[in-house]
C-alpha cells in the first residue's frame, strides 16, 4: 500500500544481439538499475540519473503508479488479442497505440521492443516493478514455461479485474465515511472563520460571564482567524510527517495492525486480506508455482504486514518439511477455516482448488461485510454530525438565552 517512488535513469547500452539502446530504466538506486540491466544481458556504456525537479516532474511523481483499472485494460484486451491468434508483439504494439497514458504507452513500447528483441515477455515485465507485481510477473513466466501462455493470459485477466473490483469496494466502503466527515470538518471551519466572529461582538456588549462551551468556540474561532495560515502549514506539516512514517517498515506495520483492531472496520479488513491471500496462492500454486515460491510471491504482495509475517513463518514451516497450515493455526488474525482448509488441500493434493474455494468463499463474505458496515456507519455518522452540530449550536444559543433572561 504505501512505497517509496522510484528514481529514473537514462541508459545507453549493447544488447545480447549487439545493436545499441537507450531508454529509461526505474530503480531504487543506481546500484539497482545496473543489477537489473546486467540480469537481462545488456552491457551497460552509461547511465544517468535523471532530474525530475521541474513542474512536470513534480507532477508525475504523484502519478507514478499505472491505475489498478489500467492494468485490468491491458490485460483482458492483451488476452482477447493472444486468443485471437495476434502475436505478442503484435499485441502490445496494438496496445501501445490505443494507450492514452504516457507513462503506460511508454513502457508498452519498451516491452514491445524488448519482446521483438528475443526477451521473454516476463522479463519486459520485470522492467517495472511498480506497475507489475511479483505475483504478475510469476503467472506470466509459468505460462511460458508451460506452453500456455494464452491461458495463463486470460486467468491473469480474470484475476487482475475480480482482485480490482475487490479492492474498490472496500475503498467505497471506507470512502464515505471519510467523506461525510471531511465535509462535517470543512462546514465547522467555515463557520468558526466566517460566522462565529459576527457574533463575537454581540456578546462583548453584554457584560454575563460567557458559558465555557462559548469562550472555546471563541477562542478557536479567534485563533482560525488570525492565523489560518498557520494552522495550514501545521495540517500539511501533520499529514507530510504522518505519510513519511506509515511508510516505514515500523509505521506500516502499526497501521496495518490498527486496521485489523479496530471494529467495525476490523473484520472487513480480515475478510479482504484472507480473499486476497487465498486467491493469490490458488492461482500460482494452480499455474505450476513451487510451493515455496508461491508462499513467497503471496507474502510480497499481501497488503497488509501483519498477513506477510504470518505467510513468511509458514515458508520455513515448509522448507524444514513441515505444514503449511501451521503457521496459520491459532492466530487472532486467520479465521480456523483457513487453517483448516489448508490441512484438507494438503491432505488431498488439491491444495489450489481448495484456496479457490476459500477466495470465493471469503470474497462473498467481504460483500455482505460492506453492505453491513454501509448500515452501520449511517446511524453512527448522524450520531457524530449530530452530537457536533448540537455542541455548535449550545454553544451560541446559551449566551443568547442569557442575556434574554437580563433584558
């Protein structure tokens, strides 16, 4: 969920064939970009870091990832025209066409040549991390060594928009109330800069002791209005150093553990990251994936730190030859189905039909999970927006009833 961006580098280079290249790579670092040139044959004559410090540039940097929707697009269109018996190459250029995204058309067209080039469409891939995950690169490269390259083409469709429509509906599920509530907040602001100052010099005539509720309302209003600028600087200054940190291994991984505590979000965040768990190693398991492999490649692309160590502690239960259902048993965060589930796969030999019917099991749950969280939150929110608007309200009302009572 939250990644630090990418530096680009200009590169020219020789590639296994002899022919000169250039383009722009993305890594962490440089030592990154030349490992990751090396790994694909290519002899390095130079390579530059590229300054982003320009409008455009800053810009871009808060457009770096290629939208969840996009991908979905790339890949049921890729997989119509493979079933269709139009080569890869082909396809991606046809792709790359049709792409409005410059960033995206960019990298279609750098994959497109490396394909026509002789490297292995997984390994095109590889070139951007931040647009195709381990776990995308995995089922692409199964499908090549298998043979079925079209097949794995359309499951990967299919599992990119269903994993896309999951993720939408519990970001819809948290976006309204954030929504409702940052409207509550802009409404409250407005009034304390530009209503409550209007009624400051109506109690200033009256000589009553102003009840404590006002003399706060006043204060913050006071406060708002001559030094708004100040309290600007302190919210970005707040949210900058709160997003550095949810950043850090340590910050991400006290938010993800608040999300999967604190009710009524918890158990939808539990449902969602079990779905997305199961799905995830069915489908690379299912695709020819060594066992330890898919463990690994799930873990990686997880979402949620609290699920990645508990899939990382069932790869060394499997590597010394243990289960891998042991890892999940009782732990506060994994339902006793999973585990359950996950002894019965093992037992069977049918481990990836059975996290299929896991991942359709839980994503149903996420469904009813959200219509549900949906009708709670309402009757909460008009609690809150009420319990609010009655506080604002009492406070400017009981001055007024006061100096009724003097007249």
């Amino acid at each position: 969920m939250f990644t630090e961006f990418n530096m680009k580098f200009k590169y020219q280079a020789i590639g296994k064939k002899g022919e000169e290249q250039s383009g722009i790579i993305e890594a962490n670092s440089h030592e990154k970009a030349v490992e990751i040139m090396q790994k694909y044959d290519f002899t390095l004559t130079s390579l530059d870091k590229v300054n982003e410090f320009s409008m455009s540039g800053i810009f871009n940097k808060f457009h770096r990832r290629v939208s969840p929707k996009k991908l979905v697009m790339f890949s049921k269109e890729l997989s119509i025209l493979i079933s269709s018996g139009v080569s890869l190459v082909e396809s991606l250029h046809i792709q790359c066409e049709q792409e409005d995204n410059k960033r995206f058309k960019d990298q279609i067209a750098t994959m497109a040549d490396m394909v026509e080039d002789g490297y292995a469409f997984s390994a095109t891939l590889s070139r951007f991390p931040d647009t195709f995950s381990d776990f995308y690169i995995n089922i692409v490269r199964s499908g090549e060594v298998s043979g079925k390259m079209q097949e794995a083409l359309l499951h990967l469709a299919d599992y990119v928009e269903k994993s896309y429509l999951l993720s939408a509906k519990v970001k819809n599920a948290m976006l309204y109330p954030a929504v409702i509530m940052l409207g509550f907040l802009g409404v409250g602001i407005a009034m304390m800069i530009f209503v409550v100052p209007q009624l400051v010099g109506i109690f200033e005539q009256n000589a009553t002791e102003l009840p404590l509720p006002t003399k706060i309302l006043i204060a913050v209003s006071n406060f708002l209005v001559n030094h708004f600028l100040l309290f600007v600087l302190a919210v970005v200054f707040f949210l900058v150093v709160v997003r550095r940190y949810v950043k850090t291994p340590s910050g991400k991984e006290k938010v993800d553990v608040l999300c999967l505590s604190i009710p009524p979000f918890n158990e939808l965040f539990k449902k969602y990251y079990l779905a997305r768990f199961a799905d995830n190693l069915s489908m690379l398991i299912g695709s020819g994936v060594n066992i330890v492999n898919a463990l690994e490649i799930s873990a990686s692309v997880a979402g949620n730190m609290v699920y990645k160590k508990i899939i990382l502690e069932s790869v060394e239960d499997v590597k010394v030859g243990g289960s891998i259902a042991y890892a999940f048993e009782n732990n506060k965060y994994v339902s006793p189905m999973i585990s359950k589930m996950l002894n019965i796969g093992e037992r069977t030999g049918k481990i990836d039909s059975t996290l299929k019917d896991v991942a359709d099991f839980y994503t149903k749950e996420v469904d009813i999970a959200v219509d549900g969280l949906t009708a709670i939150i309402e009757p909460i929110l008009i609690l809150v927006l009420g319990g609010g608007v009655g506080l604002l309200v009492a406070a400017i009302i009981m001055p007024i009833y006061q100096m009724t009572e003097f007249m």
